[in-house]
C-alpha cells in the first residue's frame, strides 16, 4: 500500500499566533497536508513519524534582517558569514527561512545589478529559504523606476538608511522612495538615526581622546534613534505610506511608535535580542572586548531599558523579532573588529570598529529561555508576522492545512529539556564569539521540518539539511502593511 504521508508529527501540542492545541499534524509533498485533533491521526500511514509527546510543535522561525556576504558599511571585506555558514547557523536554531539584504551602493545607478549578484551568492549555497530586502543607498530616477520589476521579481521591501555616510539619505530622497514604494505596494524599512548628531557626539569624543569601544554607545545617544524615529514616522504620515522601523532599542523611540500605531498610522517596529539582553555594560568590558557588543542603536543605558523592550514585544509596540544577524570576528585584524586597531590608536577607535552583532542562530532559543513572552506572542513576533509583514504568509509563518509550506520547530517545554549554557562552540556560524556568550538556555529546538525534511535533529546528530535545499521563495505585498487610504497619493495644495 502506498504511503499516505511522508511524515507526520504526533502528541504535541501546536502553537499558532493564536491558539494552543493538542493537534497532529502530518505532511505530503513538502506542504501540511492535515492538522487534525489529537489521535486524528492514528490510522494514517508515513514514511516517517515523529512522537512529539510533551512537546510544542510551531511553524519554523522566519528571521527578517539577516547580513550576509555583505560589504561593511565603513572599512573593508564583508561580514564574516556567506550564504552557506549564515543558512546553516539558521537551520540549527530553528529558522527556516531568511530575508537577506542585497545592498546598493550610493555609487551605483541601479537595483537590479546588485538583486543579481545577490541571488548569485545565494543560489545553490543555502540550507534553508531565502529571500532579499533592497538596501536603497542611491534613489536615483532609475532605481526608483525599477521597483515595479522587483514586485515582479518577487521582492516587496526595501531598507533605508537615514545614518551611515556610505547610505545616509535626506528627507526629500526619503519623501521620494516613499511616494514610489506605496505605488507599488512596497514595505520600507527604515534605519532610523539621526547620522549628523552622531557624527557631531563622535567629534566631540574625538576631541576628547576617548575611543574605547564603550563610547560607540555615547556617540549614538538615545536622542539620535528618538528624533529619527519620530522624523521616519512623520514622513510616512505626509505620504501615507507604511513604513517598518528597525531595530528599535530605545523606550522613548518605541512610545513614538506606539503613540503612532494609536492613531491608526501603518507604523510596524522590529526589535532584536541585543536590545532584549544587553546594555551598556557589555560595551564596557575589560580591554577591547566591549567590541563584540558594537552595533547600532548601541545597547542601551540598563535592565529597566531591555524591560521597557520586552514590554513593547507583549504590547504589539513590536511587530516582529529578528535578530539583525551582522557578523564580523572578533579576532580579524581585516575585516573584523581588531581592523579598528591602527598604529594611530592601538588600543582601537570606536568609529572603526564593523558595527554589527552576530545572532542568527541563538534569536529563538534566547527568547523563549527567558519565558517571558507568551507562547502565542514568540509564534506571532519570530515567525507569523515577520511572514505576514513581508508577504509570505501563510506559506510561511503558520502551519495551515493545503497552504504552508511544511516548516516545524517541535520545541519541549521549560523543565523537559536540559538547561546549558551558551558557548560559542556550539553554535555553526563563521564567527569566533557570541555576545551571548554563557547566558542559561533552557530551550533549543528538539527537530527543525524544512518542507517536509528532518533538518535538525538535536539529540541525533544535530544538523541534518543539506546546503543547496533551502530555495529562493518570491513574495507578495505585505498582508500587513498598508496604506490607510486607498488610491493615488494626491499633492497636499
Ligand atoms: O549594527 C548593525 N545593526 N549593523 C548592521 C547594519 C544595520 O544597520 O542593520
Ligand atoms: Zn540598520
Ligand atoms: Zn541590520
């Protein structure tokens, strides 16, 4: 008799957005073929079953702001993961699919050179699915005429930066992308930070003679990301646009956003786990070592600030978590942190140090350690919304019959599984530290499902998939983000 399924996941509990079941659930063909009640399943046939007795069954991690093989934003080289190491440390965490950027320098007239040698890097390289936010460095009257293919090309958002002298755009090429992006139903990303006050915090430090690694976190103040944040959320407004602000990591930034949201304005947020776990604390350790923690926004001031975050994420302030994976070694004199060491200054200089943070691998099981979101909360912020936001879903994100694609994190909950503590060995990027270096993990993925296939079995060998598998998955227009008015944009006269 022929094999009715190719697996089916039995006795767990599954997880949504919104529900928690005692659900079976099996899978043909790479998709979820049935999601039935508990012993719905007990006649079927399969190629493989997996007993989840104990365990909460989720749809698979979707990250969306992931770096790799990209130039850095200053210096030379690129980040320290490739298509193939990045994917791999995802699959291992639990994330099936990641959105990646495929950055255009302000030198360069065109986005679809750069969607091109992107989809190069990926091809054949990853372990799970992939897709690619533009990085927009130059909006030039060609760029802008080529977002209509990138909808076609199946991208449908793009990241902005209002920092960064190699990506800093003014108000008036913002107003421009924006106005383009709602025509053609396109989410923008914004980096927001105010790049003149930095730049102004870094002369004065300058002046002073102090450019230890802590003080990449003064020359970022707080007031930097607040005003920004509020000029992105006013733009948006005047062109009824929806726009995602990332990375978020200040409580006054996020009580713009949220006062925002309570007006009805399309304001999404991101938040990551750098701003959920670290402070300026862990910029200022001993030596040079405060340089693992350099990315921007800096970690924040203290706890009560991560508390503030972690609120903002049960609040619905935060629509997704992603982990803004930005690799680079530590002990790289290139390309990675110690390339901001010179003769000049030997014990290095804040501004050279690659800013960035690795953390793909470690953004699922971090948050659901530290059990302070409610299951249904981690499901929607790590895997719903980011593939409802950026027009995946629900082929990613949920675990719909007929519709999803069969992408499984079966989890155990707190208590089953033995606590460890996090080192760096265990994990399977390209970077030799973590900054989450020794925090207690009392969750890890047990199986990772990738349309249908085993690709991480944790007490059996661990990584399980393939490099070459993971496929790139074209999007629709956000499910979530629109503009408030239907129609043309009309000039306000
Ligand atoms: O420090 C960070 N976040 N580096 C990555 C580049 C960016 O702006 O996301
Ligand atoms: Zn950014
Ligand atoms: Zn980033």
């Amino acid at each position: 008799m022929a094999t009715e399924y190719d697996l089916i996941i039995i006795n767990g509990v599954v997880v949504s957005d919104t529900d928690i079941q005692e659900w079976d659930v099996a899978v043909k063909d790479e998709k979820i073929a049935k999601v039935v009640p508990r012993g719905g399943l007990k006649d079927a046939k399969a190629a493989r079953t997996i007993n989840a007795e104990g365990g909460y069954v989720m749809p698979g991690g979707v990250d969306a702001h992931v770096h790799l093989q990209e130039p850095p934003l200053f210096g030379n080289g690129s980040t320290a993961d490739n298509y193939e190491t990045g994917s791999r440390s995802a699959v291992c965490g639990g994330t099936t699919t990641m959105v990646t950027f495929a950055p255009q320098k302000k030198t360069e007239d065109t986005l679809l050179d750069t969607l091109a040698a992107t989809h190069e890097r990926a091809k054949d390289n990853c372990y799970i699915d992939y897709s690619f936010h533009i990085i927009v460095g130059n909006p030039s009257e060609k760029a802008l005429s080529e977002f209509e293919t990138l909808r076609s090309e199946g991208i449908s958002s793009i990241k902005i930066y209002m920092t960064y002298e190699a990506l800093q755009l003014h108000d008036g090429q913002i107003l421009d992308i924006l106005l383009e992006a709602r025509k053609q139903g396109i989410t923008t990303m914004i980096h927001a930070e105010n790049g003149q006050v930095i730049d102004w915090m870094t002369t004065q430090l300058e002046k002073k003679k102090l450019f230890a690694p802590k003080y990449h976190g003064s020359s970022h103040p707080p007031i930097a990301e607040i005003e920004a944040t509020y000029r992105a959320i006013s733009l948006s407004e005047f062109m009824d646009t929806p726009i995602l602000i990332v990375h978020v990591s200040t409580p006054a930034a996020a009580a713009h956003i949220k006062a925002a949201q309570d007006r009805g304005l399309p304001i999404y947020a991101e938040t990551c786990p750098q701003y959920l776990f670290l402070t300026k604390l862990d910029l200022d350790q001993p030596g040079f070592e405060g340089a693992k923690c350099v990315c921007s926004p800096p970690p924040r001031e203290s706890e009560a600030d991560c508390d503030v975050i972690w609120e903002g994420l049960a609040n619905g302030t935060f629509t997704i978590l992603s982990s803004d994976h930005c690799p680079f070694r530590y002990d790289d004199s290139a390309t990675g942190k110690k390339s901001s060491i010179s003769a000049e200054h030997p014990l290095g200089h804040f501004k050279y140090i690659p800013n960035g943070c690795p953390g793909i691998e470690t953004r699922l099981a971090l948050t659901l350690s530290a059990g302070r979101l409610d299951l249904r909360k981690f499901v929607e912020v790590t895997s719903s919304n980011p593939a409802k936001l950026y027009g995946l879903y629900p082929l990613k994100g949920a675990l719909v019959e007929g519709e999803s694609d069969a992408d499984i994190n079966i989890w155990y909950p707190e208590g089953k599984m033995e606590e460890f503590d996090l080192t760096n060995e265990m994990l399977h990027h390209d970077v030799d530290y973590t900054p989450f270096e020794g925090r207690r993990m009392r969750q890890w993925p047990r199986w990772t499902v990738l349309r249908g296939r085993v690709v991480w079995d944790r007490d059996n060998g661990g990584l399980r998939g393939e490099k070459g598998y993971g496929r790139f998955v074209k999007r629709e227009t956000s499910s979530l983000a629109k503009p408030l008015r239907e129609g043309e944009w009309e000039l306000p006269l």
